[in-house]
C-alpha cells in the first residue's frame, strides 16, 4: 500500500464544508419526503419515485463524503501544516 500524506484543509474549505452540510441535510430531506409522497398509480409515478431515490442517493453520498473529509481535517494533529492551519484550543 502506498504512503498517503496527509494535508490539512485551509481554514476556508473547512468552513465551505461546514456550511455544504446543511444544504445536503436539505436535499436528503427533501428527496425523502418527495419519496414517501409520491403514489404508484399516478401516471409517470414509478420513474419519480426512481428520480426522488437517485436523488437521496446522490445527496446521501455528498454528505457522506464531507463528513469523512471534515472527520479526515479533524484527525491531522500530526501534520504540521495543520498545526498551522488550525486555531489552538
């Protein structure tokens, strides 16, 4: 397995990603309850409930993935990039 060096985030992709969190949140949200709303019987039904489903997919994904980059910035302790990066607490 190759060497993976790690880089923290600058201060302002960190807060990019803070804030995309809600939008996905929303999207989830939104795909869900369009999911749970839609009828079978209504014409066109199944290929909505196939789009709302990509949907939820799709948004689950990109908040999957910020939440593993913003866990991933957390974790960089060592890095002295990070280090610098960072405010002390």
């Amino acid at each position: 397995m190759a060497l993976v060096k790690r880089v923290a985030l600058a201060p302002r992709a960190v807060r990019q990603l803070r804030r995309v969190r809600s939008v996905y949140m929303v999207g989830i949200l939104l795909s869900a309850l369009g999911l749970l709303s839609l009828d079978d019987s209504a014409e066109g039904g199944v290929r909505r409930m196939v789009i709302a489903g990509v949907l939820l997919l799709v948004f689950a994904a990109l908040l999957a993935l910020t939440a593993v980059q913003l866990w991933r910035h957390g974790r960089t302790e060592h890095c002295s990039t990070a280090k610098k990066l960072s405010p002390l607490v």
